[in-house]
C-alpha cells in the first residue's frame, strides 16, 4: 500500500500538532522527496548512516527526532551537510522531523515511552506553567536505591547511566526529561523529587545534585531518545497500513 507524501504529512500534523511549540527548529517536511511513500525508515536523528540504511531498505521516507536546519546553524550547504542532503536528493527520499511535539506527546512521545520501557508511572507536567510540559514528574511503583535503578536502567536501555548522589535516600517520586535537560533539574527540585533523569550531565548539575539532596542519573541522550519515534513509527504502520523500519544507529552519547 502506498500514500501520498501529503497525507502523512497531514496525519503526522494532526498526530503530533507542531503548530503548538515554539521550537528550535522546522518541524514536519524538510526534504522533499518522491511524492507516493510505500515504506518508512524511523531514527533519532538523520546522519548520513541513518539514510544509507534506508536506502538499504528502499525507504521512500524518514521520520527522525533530530532533523536539520536549527537555530544558529550555518545556512550553507558544504561538507556534511552536502553528502547528507545530496543522497536524499538522489533517492528522493523524504525527510520529516519533529523536534519537541515528539518529547511532549502524551502516548507516542519519548518521555511517556521512556516511562513505559522503565516502569515510572507518570502522573504531573515538570514545567508547572507549560500545559504541554516536554518533561514529567511520578513515581516507581517501588521505591529502588540509586544503584538499584540504575542497574534497571542499564539493563533495559543497554548502556551505563552516570549516577549522582543526592544522599542517602531511596528513590520513589522522580522526574525526567529525554535528551540534554540537564537544565530543568531546578524544576524538578521544585516539585519535592528523589531523583532526576534526563540523558546529559553538565558540570554545574553536579553541584546542584549534591547540595540539594536530589539523586541525578545522566542515561544518555540517545539512549533516552530512540522509544518515541520508534512508537510513532508503529502507529503510522498501524493506522496508514504501510511498511515501517526503526533503525537504531547507535551513538553513545
């Protein structure tokens, strides 16, 4: 079964509403490819090995997390940037992107699916003045030690989390953020947590963990950021009836 590269646009519009976040970058179509799409590819973000992969699976289309274009990026089209555009432009392939509306989605997006791959049950917005909060706050359905979820996170997203101590307490009411969220620690404070979760640490984060007695656990910014265009994927699979690949390239990051 094939569809017209504008109606998965317009479902991906009316699934995820980029119209409603103020963003860092184009959200929806931002390479223009063959017009009908037969199968999709899903990644984190669009490398250059992402696209040969869907070359590989003769993708008419790619979803990512991490498109192009952002804020403060050089407009010139050389190096990287070239070999990247060049090969969909070869192909025809097209290129959708969609930045924060996939963090904040409240079933596909990356934090609820993160939640969902390590049993934190969600119950509250993080940003307390955003109705459409990118991070969340909620609990365990038991508490764990710091080094007791950490294991559980290794062992369910494949990689080591950097784990810092806020003391000696066990973890119950947590907070999490995917990808470099570092930032929101300071919210996450706000609403009384154990724990906070995003996938990078900066040095400062350190400090603040410690001397106000929070937990803070660095899994990874792709670590944390491959279940919610995966989901996304399914569902497209599911509801438009067309052939979809997740292809995880692996970035320890």
């Amino acid at each position: 079964m094939a569809i017209s590269r504008q109606s998965l646009l317009d479902f991906l519009g009316q699934t995820l509403e980029p119209q409603l976040f103020k963003d860092y970058c184009p959200n929806g179509l931002q390479v223009e490819g063959k017009d009908q799409i037969k199968t999709i590819v899903t990644g984190v973000t669009a490398s250059l090995a992402l696209i040969e992969a869907a070359i590989e699976k003769s993708a008419d289309a790619i979803i990512v997390h991490h498109g192009y274009f952002w804020k403060g990026e050089a407009p010139v089209i050389t190096g990287m940037k070239k070999r990247r555009l060049e090969l969909l432009f070869k192909h025809e392939i097209n290129l959708f992107a969609y930045h924060l509306p996939l963090d904040a989605h409240p079933v596909l997006g990356n934090n609820v699916q993160l939640a969902n791959q390590l049993n934190f049950i969600p119950e509250t917005g993080l940003e307390q003045d955003n109705l459409r909060s990118i991070g969340l706050v909620g609990s365990l359905a038991e508490a764990l030690s710091l080094s007791k979820l950490g294991e559980q996170i290794q062992v369910t997203l494949g990689r080591e989390p950097l784990l810092i101590s806020g003391g000696d307490q066990p973890i119950k009411r947590i907070a999490w953020c995917t990808g470099a969220a570092q930032g929101f620690i300071d919210q996450a404070i706000t609403h009384g947590v154990d724990a906070y979760l995003t996938g990078e640490i900066s040095e400062p984060t350190v400090h603040t963990a410690r001397e106000m007695g929070v937990h803070f656990i660095a899994a990874g910014h792709h670590a944390t950021e491959r279940y919610g265009v995966k989901a996304l994927g399914e569902h497209i699979q599911q509801q438009l009836g067309i052939n979809h690949y997740f292809i995880d390239i692996d970035n320890p990051v």
